[in-house]
C-alpha cells in the first residue's frame, strides 16, 4: 500500500505542531507579562485557550497519522 500521501500529511502537520507550539510559549508569554504589568488580559487569555484547542486537534491528527503509518 502507498502511502506517500499520508507521510506528506504526517510532515505537514509535524511543521504545523512546531509553529504553534513556539506560538502558544508566545502568547502565554505575553498573557503572564500583562498579568505582572496587572493589565486586562482576558481577552489574550481566551485567544491562548483557542490556540491551545486547535493545537489538541492537532496533536490528535498528528497521533492518528502515525497510528496509519505504523500498521
């Protein structure tokens, strides 16, 4: 079975798990910052917990691909 498309999927998305990753150590960064600075950071804070959801649906992607590659 080819499964060529699966591993050019699998290594798009290990990118992808990358760049958020740096992106949410970003934004958590800045909510702890505005937090000490005793600003209003709710609304970043509700941004992070939506990036931190989409980064779960991606780990889980991730996990099922290799999961396709592995059999």
């Amino acid at each position: 079975m080819d499964n060529s498309h699966v591993q050019d999927e699998f290594r798009r998305l290990e990118g992808d798990v990358v760049v958020a990753e740096r992106r949410l150590a970003e934004l958590g960064a800045a909510v702890a910052e505005m937090k000490r600075e005793k600003l209003d950071a709710s609304e970043k804070e509700t941004e992070l917990e939506a990036m931190r959801e989409s980064q779960r649906l991606r780990q889980q992607d991730r996990r099922r691909l290799l999961s396709l590659l592995q059999r």
